[in-house]
C-alpha cells in the first residue's frame, strides 16, 4: 500500500515562546572594561525583505582573547564580569541591535592569531539548521592574515566586515542577507 507524501515541517517561529528570558543585547557586561561597540543591522531575505522572527546568538572572547570556561578559570575574583554571549531577536522590521566591547584576537586551530571577531549563529523558520556567520571589525590590521577570512573569496568578504555608522563613531552596521547576489557569508560547521 502506498502512503501519500506529506509535506515537511519547518521549525517555529517559536522563538519568543519560553525564550526571551535568555535574550541579552549587552554581550559584554556594563562594567566590563574595553572598547565599546554598538552592532546594528536586519536580517533580510532574498528579495530583500526583513526577516520579523529571527534570532542571532553571539559569541566572543573577552579582550584579553579568552573565551568562556578558560575565562571564568583565568578570572580574578575582583575583575567585572564579561558575558561574550547573547541572544537577540530581530523586530518587525528585521532589525537587531546589541552592544559588546571589541573581542581580543584567539588561536586559529594552525596556531596563528585570528582577527577579532565575533561568532554569530542564526536561527529562523523555515531553516532546518541553523547558520553560522562571523562578525570581523573594520580597518583592523589582523583581518588581512585571519585563517578563516582568507578562506574567503576576496569579493565576498565585504560581507562579513561590519561598517562604521559614521566617522570616528562607535557604532557598526552589518546585515544578514540570506540569499541572492549580496548574500552573507555562512561557514559549515
């Protein structure tokens, strides 16, 4: 007997359901010591349309180029906290916000020293598996020997390079495109 095909199911959108608890828009912690940034953009897909209910979850090492356990391990007792995660939602518009200090540089798996970056994973209906992009800062010297933009085709490295909001400004601008012609870059992990 054959049974009729039925149509595959998406995830969500239910990531508000249960969750907002964990969004956090302060990746670094307000007494946390560094440069500070403010990163904004939207999620767009590709016609260029927003994105209402996507999550984008952030990871970064502290200044120092230390992630997490190790930190937590290595930390004074008397140092301010520095969280280097964060979930934040994206609004009716696409559009995210979320302020960090900028991450020191970590070992790449040959050893060398990566650019400061931060790790961005993106969840959303209709994906199945979620999308794994990275953050890289602007006129930052490291970005020219970073192992994992280099594997990069150079025309498309724009896309994972945020943009100064203004001169001399603190704030960052950098989107997610989710296909098309200016799609972001997405790393298989």
């Amino acid at each position: 007997m054959a049974m009729p095909v039925t149509p595959s199911q998406t995830v969500g959108p239910f990531l508000r359901i249960g969750l907002d608890w964990l969004n956090s828009a302060d990746l670094g912690g307000s007494d946390a010591p560094g440069e500070r940034f403010t990163i904004e953009g939207r999620v767009l897909d590709a016609d260029g349309e927003p994105v209402p209910d996507a999550l984008l979850e952030f990871w970064l090492a502290d200044p120092q180029g230390t992630y997490g356990e190790e930190r937590e391990r290595a930390r004074d007792a008397t140092a301010a906290p520095f969280r280097g995660f964060g979930r934040v939602p994206t609004d009716g518009r696409g559009e995210f916000r979320f302020t960090t200090i900028k991450p020191g540089r970590v070992p790449a798996p040959d050893g060398t020293l990566q650019a400061p970056h931060i790790v961005v994973t993106i969840f959303m209906r209709g994906l199945l598996k979620h999308l794994v992009s990275r953050i890289y800062f602007p006129d930052e010297a490291a970005n020219a020997d970073d192992m994992a933009l280099n594997l990069v085709p150079a025309e498309r490295r724009r896309t994972l390079i945020a943009r100064r909001a203004e001169s001399g400004d603190t704030r960052l601008t950098w989107n997610v495109v989710l296909q098309g012609a200016e799609e972001t870059v997405f790393f298989d992990v």
